[in-house]
C-alpha cells in the first residue's frame, strides 16, 4: 500500500529523472462513460467493462483526460485552486484510489515517455494483456543489455513497432532517436556505449531502455562468473529454446491476449465486407466427373468408427500399386465433398453463403482447396487436377511431366520413401474466405481446418482398405508452381498421400 503522496507521484510523474517525462493515456479503443446520478464510471475495454464505484473527482479526471491522449499526472496538480477559500488539495487516499483504478486497468494503460523538448513522446508502450504490469526500474550501466531474440520490428501507420510474443506489451517507436535505440539494442551493449553510438545523452538513453526493459522486449545479462561474457536469461530457459522465433510469434498472434490486432470474428460495418465465392472459379481445362457412391451402401457395408480408428496407421512405405479413377472419386466423395449449401448472415445488410462438407470448418466458410496429382491411377492420365467439390468432379490444370514429378518427388522426400505415391492430394486455403470475418486468426483456423481434412482422408482411406501418409514438409514454391497459384490469395497448407501399403515378402 502506498501510504505517501509524494512517493505516489514519484512513480505517477518520474521525479528523480532529469530526462523522463512519463506520460499516462488510455488505449484508443477504450470507452469511458460517466453515470453521475449513479456515482460511477463505466471504462468499456477490449476485455470487457470495468465498473468503479463512487470515484473521487481525481479519478474521473484522471481517466476523463487520459481518454484524450498521454497527459502527466503531475499536471493534475498545477490545476489544483490555491488561496485562502480553495477547497483542499487531494488527500493521500485520493491519489491512492487513482493508484488502485489504474492498477485495475494495467490492460488499457498506455505508458509514454516524453521529454523536455515538448514534441511529443518518444515511445509508447500499450498493453496487449489484460493483466499487463508495466514497472520501471533504475537501469544498471555496468549490465549489457539486449533486444529480446523474439523481438520483431514492423511498421505500421507510418511508425515503428516493436513486438515481442514474451511481452505483453508493443511498443511504438514515435521518433527516430527511439529507433535508434532499439535496432542499437540487437547486440549486448551497455548504456553508455549505447548512447555514445545513437548520438544521444546518456539519461535519455537510460530511460528509453528503462522503457523497453519495463515491457520486457529488453533483457538485461548477467555476467558469467567462469568466463565473464554475458548472459541472457531466455538463452537458457529449457521453455524457449525448443521455439523459434516465427512459430512463437505466430502462437501469439492467433491469440487474444497476446498482440494488439483483431482476433476472432471481426464485422466490419455492412457494404463494406468482400463477398468471397464459396468455392474457387472452376479453372479451364479437360473436365473429369468423379464416381459418386451411394451414400446407403457405405453405410451398409462399412467398418464401424470404432473400427476404422483403431485401424488406422499411417504408412510411409507403399507400393507401387496403382489406384482406380473410382477410388479416387469414392475418397473424395466420403472426405470433401459439398452435402449442402446454405445462406447466413452477418448483419442486415450482409448475407453470403455457406456449405456443409464432410470435415470440419469453423463457422461453415470452408476455405480449402484440393489438387490431385496422379501418378499411377487407371481411368485418368498422370497429370495435376483441381477437385471441385460442388459438381464433384476433377479438371486437369497441368500435364507437365516435369512439374508433377516435382511435386511427387518432394513428397517422397517429406515422407521418407524412394517411391513416387500413386495419388498426392495438396491442400490450399484461400485466405479471403475467412479472412473477412476472422482476420487475425484466419490463417490459424486454416491450418486447424488442414488438419481436419487430412484426418477425415486417412479414416476414409481406411474406411476404404487404402493407406494414408501426411507429409510433415509442404514444398511451397514448387506447389506454387505446379499449382498455378495466385500466391499469397491461394496458398499451399498441406498435403495427403494416397496408396496401398506395402506388403512385407514371405520368409522362405
């Protein structure tokens, strides 16, 4: 509990910092409503509504002005009335209460660094976590400091962004002296180095870091005591070092609560959405229908679930034995077909439509493509074909040699075979029909959605008396090609190889 004023405002203001001016705002997707008559405060946040009871008029101004943008708190006394009939300054537990609202809302505080030049800060720091805690400390010139090695800079509004998956902050880079700083930070460096390098006094520098150490996007070494070089503490932790970089920041990007963009459904106002056809554009080329089995029969005659799950096993080592153009049509037919189309809505204005398929698909938006590469398969010749699932029916887009051997080849070496596959099934999303309405996560859920559709082929498969192999390694730029996509609005996700497996030889 903070018992004293002025220790509230030495950490509300910065005192003891020649350099520092600490600013206060509010994230700009942050509502604050007043309901006087009933003695509260509404503050509407990405996370929900926080409602404070019974403010005192410091914490209605407090949060009135930092809905506007970064303000000291400081200023909040120079605007305090003096003189003989002025009411009495805020108590101690006034500013206490300010301490505890702000405290109740880490998630939505915006931490400023300005300095005494009057242009404006130099660096902000929002949260993207709910509990965020932002705590500056003293930085210590004799400790190198470094960039996290899961920092990521972009830009975006024209400005620097600074982003760690670690930190439940970003941070925005408003100058180009806080660029500076930060790019100066990819190696261990201490401070008076730092700010020799960037050209800059070394408080103000110290602050900067102070600033970014406080989001956690700087790390501080310790030395080693055998060999005197510095050490990180994330080097070493045995949680981190099985991650890369790309992967933990793409975990934290399809996260809420972990960046600061859109996650989950977004609807933007209606006339303005895309309308993304639900299945792609039938490409030109010679036209195959597809064998369609009779839905009752395969009922009738099928292993039961039970059985085909416990049976299933992937396998990596098959023959060379050729499929049948029906087989083809029948595994298709039983993974990924459309059953059904229907309308939906997302508002009054905005209706597009949906489909009903044999694998599972968030919110029935269903964004993935298939392309069938034959190598042996009776009744169609080796080529590459799309699969359109609503004629159910296969056009062959390229008859390369060359190109399917690429592909086919690729596959071979992601599985580990020396064996071209009879039938390689590529997976594609088409990131515009789920993007419009889940952005920030959409190509998550397409990869979530590749899953379900290489597990509903292998159980057909099986259901089938065929083998399924899924390779681990998509080769991109080669499905790129061979393909014809129009990459990146159509991009590879995964594939399925199709076969029989390979029967060991009789012992003598």
């Amino acid at each position: 509990m903070i018992t004293a004023r002025s220790a509230i405002l030495s950490m509300a203001s910065g005192e003891g910092s020649a350099a520092r001016i600490r600013l206060w705002s509010l994230r700009e997707d942050v509502l604050v409503e007043a309901h006087a008559d009933e003695d509260r405060l509404i503050v509407v946040t990405r996370w929900g509504e926080t409602r404070i009871d019974h403010p005192g008029e410091l914490v209605r101004e407090s949060l009135r002005r930092m809905s506007f943008g970064p303000i000291t708190l400081r200023n909040l006394l120079a605007d305090e009335p003096t003189g003989p009939d002025a009411p009495p300054a805020q108590s101690t537990e006034e500013w206490a209460e300010l301490w505890r609202v702000l405290d109740r809302l880490s998630g939505s505080v915006v931490h400023s660094l300005g300095l005494p030049d009057g242009e404006g800060p130099v660096l902000s720091a929002a949260p993207v976590a709910r509990h965020a805690v932002f705590e500056l400390r003293e930085v210590d010139p004799t400790r190198p400091a470094r960039l996290s090695r899961f920092a990521a800079m972009r830009t975006r509004d024209g400005e620097l962004v600074l982003e760690s998956p670690l930190s439940p902050f970003e941070v925005v880079l408003h100058r180009s002296l806080a660029s500076a700083v930060a790019a100066g930070l990819s190696a261990p460096i201490k401070v008076g180095e730092l700010a020799l390098r960037v050209g800059a006094e070394e408080p103000v520098v110290a602050d900067l870091v102070a600033y970014l150490a406080a989001t956690g996007i700087v790390q501080f070494a310790e030395w080693d005591p055998d060999t005197r070089a510095p050490r990180f503490a994330e080097d070493e932790d045995p949680n981190l070092i099985p991650w890369s970089h790309h992967d933990l920041l793409f975990h934290a990007r399809s996260r809420m609560g972990r960046h600061g963009g859109p996650t989950g459904a977004v609807f933007p106002h209606a006339g303005k959405l895309p309308s993304p056809p639900l299945v792609k554009a039938v490409p030109p080329g010679p036209r195959f229908p597809l064998y369609r089995p009779q839905t009752p029969e395969l009922v009738t005659h099928d292993p039961s679930l039970s059985a085909v799950i416990e049976g299933f096993r992937l396998c990596e080592d098959l023959s060379d034995r050729e499929l049948s153009a029906e087989q083809v049509g029948e595994l298709l037919f039983r993974a990924a077909r459309i059953r059904s189309v229907s309308p939906a809505s997302a508002g009054a204005e905005v209706t597009y439509r949906i489909s009903d398929r044999p694998y599972l698909s968030v919110h029935g938006l269903h964004e993935l493509e298939l392309y069938v590469s034959l190598h042996r398969c009776a009744g169609l010749s080796r080529g590459i074909y799309h699969y359109d699932p609503q004629q159910h029916a296969l056009t062959l887009i390229n008859d390369s040699a060359t190109e399917l051997d690429d592909l086919l080849d690729m596959a071979s070496v992601a599985t580990g075979t020396v064996k071209r596959p009879p039938v390689l099934i590529t997976l594609t999303a088409r990131v515009a029909r789920s993007a419009w309405m889940y952005r920030g996560i959409a190509y998550s859920l397409a990869l979530t959605h590749v899953g379900a559709l290489q597990q509903t082929l292998c159980l057909a498969a099986t259901a089938m008396g065929l083998a399924a192999c899924v390779p681990a390694v998509e080769p991109g730029d080669v499905t790129d090609k061979a393909l014809r996509l129009d990459w990146p609005a159509e991009i590879g996700v995964g594939d399925c190889i199709i076969g029989y497996r390979r029967m060991a030889p009789h012992s003598p």
